[in-house]
C-alpha cells in the first residue's frame, strides 16, 4: 500500500512540474503582443489544470511558483504585477482543485462551478493584493482598475478557460488520468 501511494504522488509531483513547465512556456506564443497575452491569460491555464488533476495543495503551489520563476527567467510578467499575480494563481490552483476534488459528484457540472468560483476568488485576491501594494507605494487602487483588471480586458481569457479546460478535462477523462461520474463515499445516516 505504502509503495502504491509513492507512486501515486511521485505521479502527482511529476504532473505539477510538467504544468508548471507548460505555464512557462505557454505565454510565448501571445507574449509577442502583450496586450493578447493580457486578455488570453495563458499562464492561468496550467495553474487551473494543475488544481484539478492534482489537488489543491499542487495547485496553489504552482500557481505561487509560475509567475515568480517567469520573472527570474525572463522578466516577466513584471514586477510588482507578477507579486499580484502570484497571488491570484495561487488562489486560482488552489480554489478550483479544493472545490473540484471535495465535489459529491466529479463531472462537468460541478467542474464549472469550481472554474467559476475559482476565477472570481482568484480576482477578489488579486485585487487585495493590489490594494495593498498601491497603498503601500501612497497611491489608491480604483473600483475602476479593479474592474478593468480583473475582469473587461480579462473576458477573451475567461471565455477561453472556460471552453478549453473542460474540453481538457473531457479528453484527459478518455484517457483516464481523470474521472468524472465519480460519487464519493458518504455513510448514510438514519435513511438519508
């Protein structure tokens, strides 16, 4: 049992390390125009993924973990925005694979509501920690950045999230490295 669950987490380490290695080097393909890059969000991609297949746990490190080793390889995102960022990843990878994995049933539906409440957490937690550091530096971080931020120049970015990974989740399910349908075990008291 004990060399089952090795391998079962060496399994899980090697996922996270791969995702963690696709968020590095998904944005090369939009950070030719950062403005794409912007609105594709293409590292919340392999952070959302890792939350899913991996666990929270993974997830929130990987999410931590991608934009700061981006900007010690290559300098972007920028600072302090890749702190922000880190944030939000981290809650990201964290939310989505919590809810995910603690769902009765895994399957597309609860699939989209942990996307759903995970991306909104994700911003909520960005934007603290944008109101932090912009006050930290004496300025005042709006309802309006907020808004353009976190959400208006992020919707070509959600769409794709939300097209995407469950189509990910469909095809990784074929495959078998994922499960949906899956009721959890629960002990049914007194006829409930």
């Amino acid at each position: 049992m004990e060399q089952t669950n090795g391998k079962k987490q060496l399994k899980t380490m090697v996922l996270a390390a791969m995702l963690l290695a696709v968020g590095i080097v998904l944005p090369f393909f939009t950070g030719q125009i950062p403005q794409i890059g912007n609105m594709l969000l293409p590292m919340h991609i392999p952070v959302l993924v890792c939350g899913l297949i991996c666990g929270w746990q993974y997830g929130g490190i990987v999410g931590f973990i991608l934009p700061l080793l981006r900007y010690v390889l290559f300098t972007t995102p920028p600072m302090p925005n890749g702190i922000a960022m880190a944030f939000e990843l981290a809650a990201y990878g964290a939310i989505v694979g919590f809810l995910y994995n603690r769902s009765r049933w895994q399957c597309i539906v609860s699939l989209y509501r942990s996307l759903i409440i995970a991306m909104i957490g994700g911003r909520i937690v960005w934007g603290v920690v944008r109101v932090v550091m912009f006050g930290a530096m004496g300025n005042a971080f709006s309802w309006k950045m907020f808004m353009a931020g976190a959400f208006l120049n992020a919707i070509p970015g959600i769409i794709l999230q939300l097209i995407f990974i469950p189509a990910l989740m469909l095809v990784l399910n074929r495959t078998g490295l994922v499960h949906f349908h899956k009721m959890k075990k629960e002990k049914v008291e007194g006829g409930m």
